[in-house]
C-alpha cells in the first residue's frame, strides 16, 4: 500500500510541476540561461543558448507524461486489490 500511495503522490506533484514549467516556460528557460550564465561563465555558452523556451516546454511535457505513467499506476495498483 505505501509504494500505491508514493505514486499517487508523485504522479500528482510531477504533473503539476509539468504544468507549472509549461505555463511559465520563458520566464523559466531565461532564469535557466541567467543562472548557467552566472554559474559557469564562458563554459555555459552553448547550454544557455539552447534554454529556450520550446525546450523548456518539452522538459515540462516529460514531466506531466512521467507523472500521468505514475499516477495510472498507483491507480492501477488501487483498482486491482
């Protein structure tokens, strides 16, 4: 029963984490380039530049889908006893 409702639980958090990625996707992939950019320098050149925010989107999309495969899941797990 506890790993049932551990992916309920994460199923649920990661799809909100999706969504939320996804709806402030170029406010996030700009702090991204921003905090890489800071971090690493001249070394972050390349990785920043690729923050943009359709790849943002596509991490945000993983997550949701990743969350709804752990959420049928632990559902799945409830519905079979």
């Amino acid at each position: 029963m506890n790993h049932t409702l551990l992916n309920i639980l994460i199923g649920c958090v990661l799809i909100a984490f999706g969504a939320v990625i996804i709806a402030f996707r170029s406010r996030v992939a700009r702090l991204n380039a921003e905090g890489q950019k800071r971090l690493l320098g001249k070394l972050a050149r390349y990785s920043a530049a690729n923050s943009t925010p359709a790849n943002t989107a596509f991490v945000g999309s993983a997550s949701m889908i990743l969350g709804a495969v752990a959420l049928f899941r632990g559902i799945a797990e409830v519905l079979s006893g």
